[in-house]
C-alpha cells in the first residue's frame, strides 16, 4: 500500500460488492451503494488529532479494526500502484469522527 494518513484520518479495505440472501435461499450480489453503512477493515491510522493546545490526540482506531461507517463517509483511493488488491476491493479514506461502531 502506498498510502500514508495524515492527523487523524484513517486507511482501511472495504469490499465493493456485498452479498444478499432472499427468504429463498438464493444468494444475490448487492452493490454497496444500495446500503446504509459499510464495513471497513483498518490498514493504515494517522498519528491523532492535534488540539488546540497543540497537544496530539492519539488515535483509538487501530490497525486490523473492523468498523462500521456511513457509506457515504469514505473516499476512494486510486486503485494504482496497489497490486494487493483483490478485483472485489478498494482503499478508502475517511476520519476517525465518521466511525459509528467497531465491529467484532
């Protein structure tokens, strides 16, 4: 990965596409844009916010979190340069403030 967050924003690895299961049984692909919230695996953490005082606020988020957020919090990172990815993947980059919960 060749991103780095600045201050209190954060890396993580969301999947494109999701899965539905109808009362059926059948299992449907679902773009993530048609939910409410994605969830986000945490690759990267900045170092905190910085105060007024200009004291550094450490981050609680660490890398490997599992979080939950908006779907329309995060910000597409460009795919090149990261050949780890899997076709199903991207890099996004969001605040720490935009977390809702973290996801066990």
């Amino acid at each position: 990965m060749n991103y780095s967050p600045l201050s209190n924003r954060i890396v993580g690895k969301m999947k494109k596409r999701g899965e539905r299961t109808l009362a059926s049984g059948i299992v449907v692909p679902v773009d993530v844009s048609q939910s409410p919230y994605v969830i986000v695996k945490v690759v990267a953490v900045g170092r905190g916010h910085i105060a007024y005082s200009g004291e550094v606020v450490k981050m609680e988020t660490k890398i490997g979190d599992k979080v939950m957020l908006v779907n329309m919090t995060p910000f597409v990172l460009p795919r090149e340069g990261n050949p780890e990815l899997a076709d199903d993947e991207d890099y996004v980059v969001f605040q720490e403030s935009d977390i809702y919960v973290r996801v066990d």
